[in-house]
C-alpha cells in the first residue's frame, strides 16, 4: 500500500466511522426553543466523537494494511 492510498483508506474509514458514531448519546431536549428543530441533539458531544473516530480508524487502518502487506485477501484475478 502506497502513501496516497493509505491515506486515502485511512480518511474514508474515519468518514465511516464518524457517521456510525454521531446517532451515540444524541437525545433531543425535552423543550426546544421556539424556532429550533425539535430532533437535534441538546448536546451532541461532537468532540468526542471526533476523537473516538480518530481512533477507531486508526485501528482499523492498522488492521487493513496488515491484511494488504501480508496478503491475506488479495484482487488478483489471474
């Protein structure tokens, strides 16, 4: 695995993993201000998820270029 794609894997898993993690603690506020939607969250703890994101996907990365360096699931169709 080269650098441009390991980059570019370790960015689609954070990506993955960021959107499976935002539904986590979000609980909408009893009574929403006028104005407000009544589904978004009182506090969405979006840093932390940011920082859970990171690294799940870090871990996960590590399992993917060890599954690709070694060969364990290749594409090679021939």
């Amino acid at each position: 695995m080269g650098i441009v794609s390991g980059i570019v894997v370790y960015v689609l898993l954070w990506w993955w993993v960021l959107f499976m993690l935002l539904p986590i603690k979000a609980t909408p506020p009893d009574n929403p201000p006028s104005g407000h939607a009544t589904s978004a969250p009182k506090n969405p703890f979006i840093l932390y998820k940011f920082f859970a994101s990171t690294i799940i996907s870090g871990l996960l990365w590590i399992l993917t270029y060890y599954i690709i360096t070694n060969e364990i699931i290749t594409l090679n169709l021939v």
